[in-house]
C-alpha cells in the first residue's frame, strides 16, 4: 500500500511559481515511476509529467520549458516546481505512483 500527501499549492499571480511536493509511504517507492496530473474545473484529469525510477522525465506539451518534476528518494518524495504560471494552470493536482496510487490533490490557482 502506498499512502501520497501534496502540499505547496496556493494562490499566485501570473508569471509566478509555486513549488509542489508529494510526500509518499511504501517501500515501492525508490522504483516507482512517479508523476503529476492536474484537473480544471469541468474538465478531465489530465497528465502533465512524470519521472521514472532511473530518473528519466516526460512532460505535456502545455507545461514543456516551465515545468520541472524531480524526485528525492531519501525523502520517498517528489516534486513539481512549476515556473511561469499561466491561468490556463488553474487546477487542482494530483500526484500518482504508477497511475495506482493518488493523493487527495492540492489547489492551484493563478489569478491576478
């Protein structure tokens, strides 16, 4: 059982950055691969990156050049700093180990 905790979301204007981190539980953590999903209102879920085990990254086209995962797995943590922040961001978003697991998801929001 893997257990995910979000946190860092929060109001910013945009042009801004906010930093997201998912802490997890498990021992399958170290080789997991981990990534970020978000959700708008009335739209679907949506991927925006993830990170493999060994590290390699993949990322949506929308968030390419802003968006950064990283993964500290000392920690079983992993992050999404995500610069450059646009309205269209706006959603709540989930971190997943391997699509199996999720967390409760943390709220962006970017508004002047």
């Amino acid at each position: 059982q893997v257990q995910l905790v979000e946190s860092g979301g929060g109001l910013v204007q945009p042009g801004g950055s906010l930093r997201l981190s998912c802490a997890a539980s498990g021992s399958i953590f170290s080789i997991a691969t981990m990534g970020w999903y978000r959700q708008a209102p009335g739209k679907e879920r949506e991927w925006v990156a993830h990170i493999t085990g060994d590290g390699r990254t993949n990322y949506a086209d929308s968030v390419k050049g802003r968006f950064t995962i990283s993964r500290e797995d000392a920690k079983n943590a992993v992050y999404l700093q995500m610069n450059s922040l646009k309205p269209e961001d706006t959603a709540v978003y989930y971190c997943t180990c391997s699509g199996r697991y999720w967390g409760q998801g943390t709220q962006v929001t970017v508004s002047s």
